[in-house]
C-alpha cells in the first residue's frame, strides 16, 4: 500500500496538471518611463486571459483569477490606459497611442511555453 501511496504523490501533477504557466512584466513608454495604469490583455481567440497594470508598471496575467497563470500558445497582445470619459462629462484620454488598444495594430504577439517574462515598451498618443 505505502509504494502506490508514494506513486500517486508522485504522478499527482502529471495527471491531474500543475497548472498554467505565470506571465509578468513590465509596461514601459519608449522613454523608460512606466505606465502606471491600464491594462494587458492576451488574445488567442477564442480564448484571452487580462491582466491590471501596477503604478511601477508591472503586470501578470491570469485567466479566472490572480495567480492562476494562462495557457500555453502564441497570443496578440493589446495594452490599454484611459482616463476621463466618465458620466461628469471629462472627456476621454488615451495614455498609449490607441494603436496598442487593437491586436491588429499593436504589433506585440508572445509565445507562452513556460513561465514568461514579456516586457512591453508602448509610445504615448500623437497630438
């Protein structure tokens, strides 16, 4: 009985998983800057894990809930950061050029095998 207790501890992660790879990073501007809100979002369609950006810039993707890590593959990312456009009536601004906003024209794609770090430098919108 104590060798096949021993062999289910051991096959546990491999049967049942281990679960998904961790993916963090930094937003920055082209300037070095960090971006200091906003969010990430991950596409793979038809499936897409989001994560919130931090005041330092940083970042991690999760598909439910903090921590819980996305699926391997080969996603477009989209990075977004607003302010305003509210009910009072402040008009909406965009912190990143809106670009970044639309997996066609962000031009940032990461492929997830493992655990990630997927770094994203982002411009500022053009006046």
């Amino acid at each position: 009985m104590k060798n096949y207790l021993i062999l289910f501890v051991f096959a546990f992660p491999f049967i049942f998983g281990c679960g998904h790879p961790k993916v963090t990073g930094i937003v920055k501007f082209d300037d070095g800057t960090p971006l200091t809100s906003g969010g990430v979002a991950f596409i793979n369609l038809p499936y897409q894990a989001t994560g919130a950006i931090k005041s330092n810039g940083s970042y991690e993707m999760f598909e439910l809930k903090s921590g819980d890590g996305i699926r391997p593959g080969t996603y477009q990312v989209t990075v977004s950061a607003t302010t305003g456009g509210g009910s009072d009536g402040t008009p909406l601004v965009h912190l990143v050029d809106p670009k970044f906003e639309n997996p066609s024209t962000s031009g940032l794609t990461c492929e997830v095998k493992g655990n990630t770090v997927f770094n994203i430098i982002v411009t500022k919108p053009t006046k």
